[in-house]
C-alpha cells in the first residue's frame, strides 16, 4: 500500500511540474510559470513560488500567444469574428 501511495505521489509531483514553461515577454524577458486562465486580455500565470500574476496578452510573445489560443480552446477567427460588427441586412 505504501509503494503505491508513493507512485502516486511521484505522478502527481510530475504532472504539476511538467505544466510549467518558460515564457517570454516582446522585450525578451523571461519567466517560468504555469498557465492558470485567460480572462479578456489578461493571462494569469502562477510562478514556483506560488504568486500569481496578470500580464496582458499583447506583452508575451508569438509563441507563447499560441499557446494561450491553444490551452484556452477558443479559435483566433471565432474571436475575432465576435468582435466584428454584425452583417449588414438589405
């Protein structure tokens, strides 16, 4: 019982390093956080410590916009497309 319950451990201890990465800011300023949430245009990170911080989007690089699109499920083209005007009727 005791071996499996440090297995467990171990997988639970991989897992929440492994969702960590390296981040970079347009200035190339870098960062190791995990990703939390995107809410409009800030990305909520948590660094080792366990501070969380707010950083808007347009701040981080292309690679890591990507992977924001990517963790949050949304499409950019969905976005974008909802924040176009309605089409017009004739």
């Amino acid at each position: 019982m005791k071996a499996w319950l440090r297995w467990v451990a171990m997988g639970l201890a991989c897992c929440s390093v492994a969702s960590a990465r390296e981040w970079t800011s347009v200035s190339g300023t870098k960062l190791d956080a995990e990703f939390v949430r995107i809410t409009g245009d800030t990305v909520t990170l948590k660094k080792p410590d366990g501070q969380t911080l707010g950083i808007r989007r347009q701040l981080l690089s292309a690679e890591d916009q990507a992977f924001i699109q990517e963790q949050s499920g949304a499409p950019a083209a969905s976005r974008s497309r909802s924040r176009a005007s309605p089409p017009v009727r004739r």
